[in-house]
C-alpha cells in the first residue's frame, strides 16, 4: 500500500468479528476503503467528491 495511514470508522463496533472499515484519507486525490479484519485484502480507491457523495447518501432514507 502506498502509504496510506487507515482509521477505523466511527460507527464500526469494537468487538473483535464485527463488520467494520477502515478509511485512508492522507494520499492527494484519493480515499482509499477496506475491511478491517481482511489487513492483507483489497483496497477500493476512490476520488474525494465520490466519497463525499457516498457519505451524504449514508444519511437519506431510501423511502
């Protein structure tokens, strides 16, 4: 991996098997997204407006 520094997001649990991310936000023009428990797994790459996008979709209802 490039560098990137990973946090773990805020609304993951702490209990060790729980679905959780982790995000990296510290490489220029890139938000890069993977599972926490899969260290060694795939990375999504995305572009910041892209990510933004998906975070203010995360708080509309679908209905």
């Amino acid at each position: 991996m490039p560098g990137y520094e990973f946090v773990k997001s805020s609304y993951s649990g702490g209990n060790a098997g729980q679905e959780c991310v982790e995000v990296a936000r510290n490489v220029p023009s890139i938000v890069a997204v993977r599972d926490s428990k899969w260290l060694d797994g795939p990375v999504l790459i995305v572009g910041p407006v892209a990510w933004e996008a998906f975070r203010a979709g995360l708080g509309r209802s679908s209905g």
